[in-house]
C-alpha cells in the first residue's frame, strides 16, 4: 500500500490536547487520522453528527463542542473492520 502525506493546519494547543488524549488512548495523530479516514470512506459520510447548537441550551458552552459530537453506534464494528484491514 502507497502511502500520501496530508499537511494541514490547526491550533498548537488544540493539537497537543489532542495529543494528550491519543495517547492515553495508546493512538498517535497519524493513526487516529488514518481511523477517521477509514470512517469517512465505509460511512460514506462524516461519521458523527454535525449541527448548529440550539441556543435554548444552555448545557452547551459557545464555542465548545459538547453536545454537538455523536459517535454511532456501529462505530466499533467499523473499528473491527480497520484492524483486520491493518
């Protein structure tokens, strides 16, 4: 299998937040990437919900994003799939 590079862009604390959390989850970014790339492409869509914060509620925090990710519930079957894959 080829590999490609993706370069982009993101916001340095974002990014080593992210980071925290990958790797207490055993994952670095390439890997995590690669699991959402393989989602993307078997969903054949974003695979969690997107949407506009209802301002009504106040659970959420402007700017946060609480509330507004939703993994599927089939999320881990696919996570199956990609680790036979790989």
């Amino acid at each position: 299998m080829a590999t490609a590079n993706i370069n982009i862009r993101t916001d340095s604390e974002l990014k080593a937040k992210a980071q925290t959390v990958l790797s207490d989850l055993g994952l670095d970014m390439s890997t995590a990437i690669n699991i959402y790339l393989n989602q993307v492409v078997y969903t054949q869509s974003i695979p969690f919900e997107i949407s506009k914060a209802n301002k009504s509620d106040r659970s959420i925090k402007a700017g946060g994003w609480e509330g507004k990710i939703r993994i599927p519930d089939n999320f881990n079957a696919s996570l199956d799939d990609f680790e036979e894959y790989m």
